[in-house]
C-alpha cells in the first residue's frame, strides 16, 4: 500500500485525491490517510504532494513507519470519509508544509 505520513499534518492540500484512480483517500479535520485495502499501489499520487506526504510503504523514512498502522487505523475511523475532489488547503498549509515533529498536531 502507500502511506500518508506525516507532513500531510495541518496542510492537507488534497492534491493527492484527484489523481486517485480508486478513491482511497479518507479525510479527517487536518490530515488525510490512505485506506490500505483500497490503494493499488500505482504511485500517482506521490508527486502531486506539495508536502512530500506520500510514500510507497517500503519507501517510508524509517521515523515514519508508525504511519502505516495510523493510516490503517483512521480509514476506518468514525468520522473520517471519503474525500475524491481537490479543495482549498488549510489556512497554514504553506507554514507548516516544511515542519516536522508534527504527529502532537494531529486531530482524529
Ligand atoms: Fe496531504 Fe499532500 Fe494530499 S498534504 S492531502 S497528502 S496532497
């Protein structure tokens, strides 16, 4: 599967959703996530990221592995949906694009 890490946080430019052959992305308040029994691993949406958030699962930074099941986790979540058309990002997108650390910042 592929994986939205973490400097998805507090941006959620949602570029990703629009290329997603299958509509696999589920959209909580400031983060997406990747539902793993959906994804076909075809990779397009990784360089739509402005954020550099997406990763094939063998690909992600090794402080990033705890997103696997975090993303696994929330596409089932109560609450978040599915989301398949772009929008406007957060207000702070572009403040917090660049920031790590940002795990405390997310909102289930
Ligand atoms: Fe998040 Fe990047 Fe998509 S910031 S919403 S994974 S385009």
């Amino acid at each position: 599967t592929h994986v939205v890490s973490e400097s998805c946080i507090r941006c959620k430019y949602t570029d990703c959703v629009d290329v997603c052959p299958v509509d696999c992305f589920r959209e909580g308040p400031n983060f997406l996530v990747i539902d793993p029994d959906e994804c076909i691993d075809c990779a397009v949406c990784i360089p739509e990221c402005p954020a550099g958030a997406i990763y094939a699962e063998e690909d992600l930074p090794a402080d990033q592995l705890d997103f696997i099941a975090l993303n696994a986790e929330l596409a089932q979540a109560d609450g978040w949906k599915s989301i398949t058309k772009r929008k406007a990002p957060l207000p702070d997108a572009d403040e917090w694009k660049d920031k790590t650390g940002k795990l405390s910042e997310l909102i289930r």
